[in-house]
C-alpha cells in the first residue's frame, strides 16, 4: 500500500506470471500467503488476536460493555464494528486519511454479520428489552501488504473465538433499574459462538483470472476485486465488488464457485491454527511474543 | 446526543407511534410470511418487477438530473459540472465521482435523522462503484464530478433505483460515459424469490430463517451494452447455487430496464432540440 | 459502588483485573475499576516496595524490538511493563500532504502522529486520536525528538513519526519517546543522541520513584515526565502534572534522569544487538507458531 | 448571441429586458409564476405536499411522532419545521450542515406559520405525552422564492395529516395507538407568503426567479391570508416608497387569495 509505483513493463510481468498460473512470488492463483496468528495478547480487552498475512498486520481487540437493547430488535445485543487505520501503514492515512478504507471494510463487516445465520446476536441478550451486551470488535490495521479484507476477517474471527464474556450471576430489578451482579471470578466467562462467522475471501480480477490473497502489487494491477463473506459450510452471507471496475457475468459466476471453495478451506485452516493457538496458550507458561519476535 | 443548533429542535426523545400499535395488527403480516408472498401485495407475480417510471431534466439548476419511480419508491438525482477535487495535493490521474446518497427524513417507516448516518454511507459508496466503471474518468483528470442522490420515498429497491437513476442523470448532465447503467434487486426467503422486493419484503427476506435455508437481498447494477456488471451487492445468507440463480435474474431484469431509459434519454434529446428550432 | 478490583496473574504473567460488580447504567465497561479501588493504598510499603513490588528506583521489564514492520523505514515496539507502544517512521522524503508547501529550506519537517488504540485503556476509546490529549502529545512527542534529530542534514525534506499505543499503562509519552528512537535508530536517521523518557514520582513526600506505573499514576502523587540526551545530560523537554516542593524536585530530577540513563542502556544494548543479527535473516518464522496453512 | 450577452453582462441584458416591461422569461414585472400544489403524494409520510413554483419545487413531509411535552408546557404538542437547501438543489450548497440561508430560511417559515394551530390539540395525555409534528421542506429545485414555496407545502401539508387516536394508560404510563381511527388537524389560518425582488432600486419584480433574486439590489417577504398581514420581512437592501410598498401588499393579498384556493381544491381532489 504505501507507495506502490508500478511501471506498465513491471504491471505486464505480473500479468503474465498470473496468466501462467505463477505469480511473482512463486505461488498459483488460489495460493494464500503465510499466515500467523497469535490469540489474546491485548489484555485490556475481553479477547484479541493478531494476524499476520506476510506483511498485513492486523490486531483486534474486543470488548464488551453493557447496553439497551434496540427496541425494534428487544432480543437481540449488538456488535459494532471499528476499523482503524493507523498511520503506522502508510503516512496517506495520517489524520483522517484512512477513514474512507475504514468505513468500507467497517460496512462490509457489519453486512457480514447482518444475518442471524451468521452470528447470533439473541445470544448477548441478558434481559429481553432492558438489558444486553453489545460487542466492540475494534480492529486496528498496522501495516498493509495487500488483501486487508481477507486478513481483517480472520482476526475478528479469532478474536470473538478468544473473547471472553463475563458471566451474570443475578439481576435484581429495582423500579425501572436493573442491578446486575457479574461473576467475581474472572474465569467464570462464556465464549461466543463463532461457527457460522463468515471469512472474507477477496478474489482480485488480473487480465482475464481470479486470483486470491493479492500482495499490494498485484492490487495495484487489477481494476477490479470481488469481496465473498463465505461460511464454514459454503455459504455466502455478503458479497460486493469493491475498487473501480466492472465484471462479465460468466467471471463473477466463476468468482462465486472458487470463492466458495477457498473460503471453505480458509474457515478450515483458521479453525485449525485456532485450536493450535488455543493448546499453546492452555500450556503451563505459554510464551507471549507479541510484537517481540 | 450532540444538540444542532443550526435546526429547530423538538424534545429530546420523540417514539414513532408505529411502536405502540395496538398488538393484534401488527403480527398479523409479520407471524406469516408465506402468506405474504404467494400473495403479493401489490398483486404481482413473485418473478414480476414493478413498473418503473423514468424522467431526466427535473432540476433546472443542475447540470443534468433524473428522477426515478419504481411504484412508490421515489428517488431524485442532480449531478453538477466537474469541478477540481478539493482538498488534493497530489495530482489523480482520473477523474472522481463524489456521491452523496441521502434519504429524506419522511421517506422511511421511521423518521431519519438529518445527518448521514452510515447506511447511507454504505448505499454512497456502493452506488459510487457502481457508476464508476461507466463513467470515462480519463477525460476529467484531477475534477471530481458531484452527484447528489435523494430517497423521497423508500418502499423496496431504493439502492437499485438510485444507481439507475443516477446513471440517467450523469448522461443528461453530458458526463462522457461508456455505457448507461441500470440495476435491479431481489429478495430471496427461504425457496421464494421475490423479484424487486417491496420495503415490507425486503424486511421479511432480511428476517432469519431456519439454519441452512437461504435469505437476502441482491442488488446488481448492469451495463447493459457490454454486459459487464459493475456492482453486485448481497447481503443475507445463501449458497453460491441460490447467488448465482439471482445474478442470472437479475442481469435480466437489468436488461430489460435497458432499453426504457435508453427511451427516456433519447426522448429528452428530441424534446431539447425541438425546443431549440420552435425558438 | 461496591467494587473491587482483582489482580491475577492470567497466562503468563499478564495481569488482568476485573469489576466485581456493575450498575445498571449502560454504557459502563466492563473494565477495571483500579483508581477507584487503590486510592486508600499506599505508594510504597512498610518494607518499601512499591504497589507492584519493585523498589523505588528500579523501572519496569523492558522489552523491545527493532524492524517490526518491512513496509516502514524504520520502526520498533516496545514494551515497558504493560505499556505497550508500535512506532514507525517514514523519511526522510519529500514533503507531501499538507506540509507540501512548508518545508523548511535549512532542516527537515518532524512530524508527529499520537494515536491510542481504541481497546488501549480499561474504559473503551471513542477515538484512537484527534481528540485535545493526543494533539498535545503529538506535540509533545515532536519537541522531543527534534532535538535528537540532525534535522540540519536533511534540508527540504520531511520525516513522518507515527507512535501507536497499543496498551496503556502509565508513562505513554515515555514509552513513545523510547520507541520512536528506536525506530529512527532502524530507519537510518542521523541523531545527536538518542532521546529518552522517563517518569517519576514521589512518595510518602520523600521519597523519589522512577518510572511510574498507571496504578501510580491515578494514586495521585505529583507525577514528572522527563525527555533526555542522557549521554550530553541535556533535558529537552520536562512537563509536571502538578507542583512539585523546590526542595523535591532536584532528586525527583534526579531519579527521572537516572532513569533516562538506565533506559539509555538498555536501548543501547538493543540496537547492538539488532545490528548483530541483521546480518543474518531476519527471525520471521523462526519461532513455532501457529501458522495458517492452507 | 443572447446566452453570451447574458453571461458576460447580466444586469445590462436584464435592464434591456425590462425597459420594455418584460422579464427575460416573457412575463411582466408584477405576473407570477405559475403554481401546481400536489399532496399526499408521500405514502411513509404522515402529511405531505409537493409544490412548484415556476421551476422552484418543495417537498413538505410531516411525520407525527410521541414524546413527552416540556415541563412549563405540559400541554401543548411541538411543531418542529425545518427547511433543508441539499446541495441537490442548487450548485450553491454543499453537503454537510445546514447553510446560513437554509437557517434563515427555517426561521422565516417556522415565524409566518406558528400560528396555524393550536399546539393544544396535539396533547396526548398533559405532562406525559404529546403529538410531535417533524415537518421537514426540502428543496429540490432553488429558483427563486424557495420560502415562499415552503410555506404553501406546508400549509398543505399540514392539511393532509392524519394523527391516529391516541389511548395512554396513566397506570402503565404506556400508550396504545389504534392505526384504523385517524382524525385530521385543525388548522385556524391559511398564511400565504409572496416575495418581491428590487431591481436597479426601482423596479418592483412579483415572484423572482433564482437568477433575478441574485441581481436583485433589495428583497421583500410579505405573509398574508388575504385579509390580516401577518408580517413584512424586508431585509435591508435599497429602499422602497410607500406606495410601492402598498402595491406589493394588494398584490401579495391577491395571489393569497388565489393559492389558498388552490390548496383547497388540491386537498378535495385528492379525497
């Protein structure tokens, strides 16, 4: 992202290499980067993970508060999604310059978790009309090499997986006000649900092919991107094309079938390297990098 | 809650009176859904789209404008001369659009607020890549044309009549373009699929259903000369099968509206010169 | 309110307190309630160990690491207990944005971005930045640096240092100070010296304390922050939170200064040992961690 | 010729025009445009009025909403109108908050139309609920006398509101709404506002186009039901005589006349 400055002999090598099926660094067209993953490094919060996709870096924290519930929603909590694009990616988004991006991928992740499929949100109710958590995924983007989207998805992902929400032992109503006594214990929390949390797979149109997981290069090529919010089980729960540009009607048929398949294998691989995490972090003194290593 | 002082303001809290409806009316439409769609309320068939009335030129003092009735959804759209980017220190290349979707405070079930709120944020940026690949932004490097969208009356298919509509103004406004834009959406819930959803059947098919059944909303926006389509927006949850079932529907549907505003672009062209040889 | 706040060990050794009891309010965060709970401690025991166990002039585990991000010129995080702060620096360049048409014919433009993550604190942000306390530190943070900076070697030109605190615990700034040189330390950027922070405090009305903590911080002793060139000895920017006793400030001066050299060390001994090591490859993938594999 | 005549000297290809007593766009300084008034041509508003004035639109929807009544007036229900200029209607605005005119324009329309009706009759239940009447003008076309346009719509749509009956239960302190039994407002006066524009501070202009409105060296706002002048609003500008002042009065008492009527059909018809 940050002063990316390609030449048309450098924007025709990649196109090339994407037609033959060998991208410029090594990796077909349905090749994702390495990935990282590390959970609940921000203690601050209810739960957090950091992901690194080569060189995206994103954090996110979540944390819950109490509120009232909407009224035309009374048995439902509420999850708000903040997306912030530090200056520390690139110097364009200094002051308000990253709002624009924030908003998208913000809006995107909210139509994401939209439907009742993909999220539970009755699950954060504590007392129907009155009382409910509501849920600040807050998502803090460190550094962008290409393909935020997909890389923000699996942190808000693994950071609702290690999220932590206290547990309420009573209520006591008192007129119009409800007391609320939480659980002392800090490990008497339940953890969200996060089966049907869809992964955000970005399918970037190069020449004529669909590629995944594009380095902020291969963005700069392309004139047009496809963004699918695909479930565990193949489903899609929102789906825009973001970046200036148009599709045929036969692509974006192809898009939905190979997005659907990469987004399965990538909810699997998240899965997998979630409950890695997970036994790490369960071991007598897991150690905690962060930002160190 | 900020206080604007630029507004007269009325008290702090005002409930819409919908919310105290007496109990036994309101469920009667939401408790049964099929009910509701094998007989629609306007009388349609499920893969039946509404009428659509077209009209460019509604506002004198813009440099073009267009108005667009699906039914009772009402969408006016101005779209004003290109004027240098604001606020830009570094050259662009290509030219921008800058679009502004607003829903007027009376046009919703519940009254809205003044201030861009960020659903129609989202509904801006989404009707912006949508018209952005039919515009020729290479002939108006480092201006930004404005195209200002407001929601009279929201009854179903608001994002698809504004991109429509604003494709028709940008046209009559004499922005170079490649290709005239046109969209469609539909509502899917459960094994229906309701073409051009009304407002109440967009909010049954956003309603959850059953694990593993479909629902939702699509929207595509068409070039119809090209068949290329430059915006698609699914919201719900569906398989890829019922997506791509819609998409095919829908770029029909495009279609179909097409050639009505290729009509209705061509009629204000023969009305302009006509007018011109009476004086 | 009847609220108590637990500190526990959670994993390893990351504290993590938690409100016992919350209102109906809504609104109210689910964080802690420390400053509520320790204003009746006292900063220092009876065997003279402060409210985390350490001695008066002892700082808190530094950790740091220099090259965080590839993108960047040059950055570094670093971590001073449970304060927790990323800096990048991008330059020196041209002058772009806004400072395009203020550039300065004999030195280079600093400019400096504060921002705080929104999860950073116990009670949610609304903002990361922009608000009147980040301006300030910005500010701050730019006073500070540009006098470490040769800014005279890079005439026209402009060097952007963005600082993000990712966790707050007491002594942001200091830990900013820190961690931007550091990361212009890694982006090649000409220093006099390096600039160092540090804080400290008093307690019980004599006695000095180095480095103070958040808890510390809210438990209301007069509190001084300290930005140095700890080799020259030179203060280049020292801010109280309130009046000081002229009899006490000189050895809180002192101690903060103290400090400064500690920390002075200890970065020191960091960038050597950065140095060393990049001549290998880089330690990415070294360590077993989860990875995604696809 | 003329287009480029006009661009480079407006106020000479004006004062050409108006020589021959005539307006560029063929009327004669004292005619009016011509006016259509449309109503409940909004289904989600609660009231709601369409008016043209020339090339001028407004677009007047009223949502009726719940609330409690303030503390020194527990029983008096809230008007709560507000004119919006968005930055469709004119190359003139811009998106954001509301701009100085449109704040002036606001306090005009909310001055000459507070008195239409009783603000009682919107009590619900005194001290505890009251009607709140959010009526929202907006602009979709500004070509001169924008305000005056906003009064008509308003005062027709003011017309077409039909609040539903109201039960509150003082023991629960909630309310039922019964959707089926909607009563209208009544509504005491029918104030008119017409606008002149002063050109070359003599010619008097009836009904000025945004164009001429912009020339104009004085401006004139007279609101009236065609009998009581409820007020004369001229902000500064060059002076006017007395008798000129006098036939902008008969004038405007005419065409209130004339709009009321109007109005009256329009509501008729649409029943």
């Amino acid at each position: 992202m940050a002063g990316v400055l390609l030449s048309e002999a450098e924007k025709t090598f990649i196109l090339h290499g994407v037609q033959s099926d060998l991208r410029n660094d090594g990796r077909s067209k349905q090749d994702y980067r390495p990935m990282e993953l590390e959970l609940d490094i921000v203690t601050h919060a209810n739960g957090s993970a950091r992901v690194r996709l080569a060189n995206t870096d994103i954090l996110v924290g979540v944390k819950t508060e109490i509120d009232v519930p909407k009224p035309e929603k009374p048995d439902e909590g509420k999850i708000e999604f903040f997306v912030d694009c530090s200056a520390n990616a690139t110097p364009e988004f200094e002051g308000k310059g990253g709002e624009d991006l924030a908003t998208e991928i913000s809006n995107f992740l909210s139509t994401s978790f939209n439907s009742g499929l993909s999220f539970d949100l009755k699950s954060l109710c504590i007392l129907k009309e009155i009382q409910c958590w509501k849920l600040y995924v807050d998502i803090l983007i460190l550094e962008c090499g290409g393909n935020l989207f997909d890389a923000v998805s699996l942190a808000v992902k693994a950071a609702l997986h290690n999220t932590m929400v206290p547990r309420v032992e009573t209520m006591a109503m008192d007129g119009g006000n409800v007391d609320l006594q939480l659980s002392g214990d800090p490990y008497d929390c339940w953890r969200l649900d996060i089966k049907n949390v869809p992964c955000l797979v970005t399918l970037t149109k190069i020449g004529e092919h669909l590629i995944v997981d594009p380095t902020a290069e291969e963005e700069n090529c392309s004139m047009a991107s496809l963004v699918l919010a695909v479930t565990e089980d193949g489903r899609i729960n929102s789906l825009s094309k973001t970046s200036v540009g148009s599709f045929h009607p036969h692509t974006l048929t192809e898009g939905l079938k190979v997005g659907t398949e990469v987004g399965i294998r990538l909810n699997k691989a998240l899965k997998e390297a979630l409950e890695k995490e997970e036994k790490r972090l369960q071991a007598d003194k897991p150690e905690r990098s962060g930002f160190l290593k | 809650m900020p206080v604007d002082n630029r507004r007269i303001q009325g008290p702090e809290v005002s409930f819409p009176y919908c919310l105290f409806q007496q109990s036994d009316g309101r469920n009667k439409t939401n408790s049964n859904p099929s009910n509701l769609l094998t007989v629609r309320k306007d009388g349609r068939a499920l893969l039946d789209h509404r009428k659509i009335y077209m009209k460019t030129g509604v506002v004198s003092q813009a440099k073009g404008s267009a108005y667009v009735e699906l039914s009772n959804t009402k969408v006016i759209c101005s779209v004003f001369d290109p004027r240098e980017i604001p606020n830009r220190v570094e050259y662009s290349q290509h030219g921008e659009l800058y679009c502004v979707l607003k829903y007027a405070p009376f046009s919703c079930k519940t009254r809205r607020a003044h201030q861009q709120d960020s659903e129609e944020k989202e509904l801006s940026l989404n009707l912006k890549r949508a018209l952005e690949p039919a515009v020729c932004r290479h002939e108006f490097p480092n201006f930004q044309v404005d195209i200002y969208v407001l929601v009279l009356e929201n009854d179903g298919g608001c994002l698809a009549a504004a991109i429509t509509c604003a494709g028709l103004a940008l046209a009559d406004a004499h922005v170079p373009m490649y290709d005239l834009v046109t969209a469609a959406s539909l509502g899917v819930t459960g094994d229906t699929m309701v073409m051009d959803p009304i407002e109440e059947e967009e909010r049954l098919c956003s309603q959850d259903v059953k694990e593993g059944q479909n629902h939702g909303l699509v929207t595509v926006a068409l070039m119809g000369a090209h068949t290329q389509i430059t915006q698609v927006w699914q919201t719900g949850s569906m398989t890829s099968t019922c997506v791509s079932d819609a998409l095919s529907r829908l770029i029909q549907l495009c279609e179909e509206t097409y050639p009505i505003a290729q009509r209705c672009l061509v009629k204000s062209v023969v009305n302009t010169i006509s007018k011109k040889s009476t004086s | 309110m009847d609220c108590h706040a637990a500190m526990r060990g959670r994993g390893g050794g990351f504290s993590y307190s938690h409100a016992a009891v919350i209102g109906s309010r809504c609104g109210q965060p689910v964080g802690c309630r420390r400053a509520a709970a320790s204003t009746a401690m006292e900063l220092l025991s009876d065997q003279g160990l402060r409210l985390d166990g350490r001695r008066p002039d002892e700082l808190r585990n530094i950790r740091c690491k220099i090259g965080v991000f590839s993108q960047a010129d040059g950055s570094a995080y670093i971590e001073q207990g449970n304060t927790k702060v990323l800096a990048t620096v991008y330059g020196p360049h041209q002058p772009r944005g806004q400072a395009k048409n203020k550039f300065l014919f004999d030195e280079a433009l600093v400019n400096c971005q504060y921002s705080m993550a929104v999860f950073s604190t116990g009670e949610r942000k609304r903002r990361p930045r922009g608000d009147r306390k980040s301006q300030e530190m910005s500010i701050h943070l730019r006073q500070a640096l540009e006098a470490a900076i040769r800014t005279e070697l890079y005439p026209r030109s402009q060097i952007d240092i963005y600082v993000e605190v990712l966790q707050a615990d007491g002594g942001n700034y200091c830990a900013c100070v820190n961690a931007a040189t550091l990361a212009l330390v890694d982006a090649g950027v000409g220093l006099r010296e390096y600039a160092v922070a540090c804080s400290a405090s008093l307690a019980n009305g004599e006695i000095p304390l180095v480095d103070v903590s958040h808890l510390e911080e809210s438990t209301g002793g007069p509190n001084l922050t300290v930005a140095a060139l700890p080799i020259s000895g030179q203060v280049a920017l020292m801010e109280m939170s309130q009046r000081f006793h002229c009899d006490h400030l000189p050895k809180v001066l002192e101690r903060a200064l103290e400090g400064c050299k500690d920390i002075h060390r200890i970065l020191d001994e960091a960038v050597r040992k950065h140095v060393e090591e990049t001549g290998r490859a880089s330690g990415w993938g070294q360590v077993d961690r989860a990875g995604i594999v696809l | 010729m003329a287009a480029q005549y006009k661009t480079i000297h407006p106020v000479k290809y004006y004062r050409d025009f108006l020589a021959h007593e005539l307006r560029p766009d063929g009327r004669s300084p004292e005619k009016t445009r011509s006016v259509t008034v449309n109503v409940n041509s909004i289904c989600t508003a609660d009231g709601s009025a369409t008016v043209r004035i020339g090339n001028t639109t407004v677009v007047c929807g009223i949502k009726a909403e719940l609330g409690k009544p303030r503390a020194d007036e527990p029983e008096r229900g809230f008007m709560v109108p507000n004119v919006e200029l968005p930055p469709l209607c004119s190359r003139l605005f811009r998106p954001g908050p509301p701009s100085e005119e449109a704040q002036s324009m606001t306090c005009f329309v909310a001055k000459a139309t507070e008195e239409m009706i009783d603000l009682k009759q919107l009590c619900v239940s005194a001290d505890n609920l009251v009607w709140v009447l959010h009526i929202d003008m907006i602009c979709l076309d500004y070509d001169g006398c924008v305000q005056d346009a906003c009064v008509v719509a308003l005062s027709a749509a003011l017309r077409t509101v039909k609040l539903p009956s109201v039960e509150f239960d003082m023991e629960t302190k909630t309310p039922t709404v019964d959707l089926g039994n909607r009563r209208l407002i009544d509504v005491k006066s029918s104030p008119v506002s017409t606008s002149f524009a002063v050109f070359d501070d003599e010619i008097i202009l009836n009904d000025p186009t945004g164009e001429e409105e912009s020339l104009s060296s004085a401006k004139l706002s007279v609101v009236t039901d065609g009998t009581t002048i409820f007020s004369v609003h001229k902000p500064g500008g060059s002076t006017l005589s007395e008798s000129q002042l006098q036939d902008c009065l008969s004038l405007s008492r005419e065409r209130a006349n004339l709009i009321n009527k109007m109005i009256k059909v329009a509501i008729s018809s649409a029943h």
